[in-house]
C-alpha cells in the first residue's frame, strides 16, 4: 500500500480553516482548472456526507464516490466507497499553531487496482502528480483562507489618532 504526506501553513484559525474544507463548494475550489471536475453529489461536510464526481483527464472520465467519517471541528476523513483506486483513505487534519495560523496536514493511505486498470491509476495518482496537485490545494487553501479571516476580523483602530487631555 503506498502513502502519501503533505503539511502546509495558513494565515487563519482552525474555525476557518475547517469552515472552508466543510462548503460543499470546496472540491471544485480544490481541483486545478486542467482537470475537469463535474460534481454529481456534495453537501455541507457531515458524518456520513457522501460525494460522488468526475475528473477528466483529457477525454478519459474518472468517476469516483467518497464517503466522509470522523467529521470534526479539527478534520475529517473520505474513504472511496467507488472509484480508480483499490483503496483511497484521505485524512485531513487541522493542527492550531497559534490564534491565527494553522498546519493543515492530509494523509492518503492508497493502493493501485490490478493490471491492466493499473496502468492507469499509476498515471494518474503516482507521488509526482500527488505532490502536484496538493501544492495546487495548499495555494488555494491559503488565498480562501485568508480571505474569510479577512472578512470576519473586527476594523482595526486608527493608530493615526491621538487622544489628548484637556490640561
């Protein structure tokens, strides 16, 4: 079974960090425009949540359902219920590292089917797409992000006035 590890910082708390992986919005955010994405199935991020979508890869569709387990305020897993993959586990995790950053980490436990279908989840999911297409996420992930914190934070103060007492 192979695995693969990918780590990357945010400029936001874990709330919002969550908050953006839990839109039902967020896997076609999340899939580079070269891949073509249609979103069958997908609704805010719950227990027991099930998404089903097609990538395309050139004229070759990949139709895959994912199921979500372990939903919490600090991440959640999908597991290919259908799919290219004999096996898929996506672990995402959210680590807080401060009030406003937060280490975003994903975790795939993954195993390729028998030949000849193989060949072509070999093409596909090998660890040089994979690290290609989590760096494309991590990008994504941290505009969104910074986004929604920007929009939620309170106006700072003018640190140009002054008060003076009256002597």
């Amino acid at each position: 079974m192979g695995e693969f590890h990918n780590e990357f910082m945010v400029r936001a708390d874990v709330a919002t960090v969550r908050r953006f992986h839990g839109s039902p919005r967020v896997l076609r955010q999340l899939t580079p425009p070269v891949l073509g994405m249609q979103l069958h199935e997908m609704g805010p991020m719950a227990e027991g949540m099930v998404a089903r979508f097609t990538l395309w890869f050139g004229p070759l569709p990949v139709r895959w359902t994912a199921r979500h387990e372990d939903v919490g305020p600090t991440g959640f897993v999908d597991v290919q219920e259908a799919g290219p993959m004999a096996h898929w586990r996506h672990t995402h995790r959210f680590e807080p590292v401060g009030p406003e950053r937060t280490r975003v980490i994903d975790h795939i436990a993954y195993a390729h089917p028998p030949l000849p279908r193989a060949l072509m989840t070999y093409a596909l999911f090998n660890p040089a797409g994979l690290r290609t297409l989590f760096t494309y996420r991590a990008l994504v992930t941290q505009r969104a992000c910074a986004r929604m914190a920007a929009a939620t934070e309170p106006p700072a103060a003018d640190a140009s006035r002054r008060v003076h007492d009256a002597a």
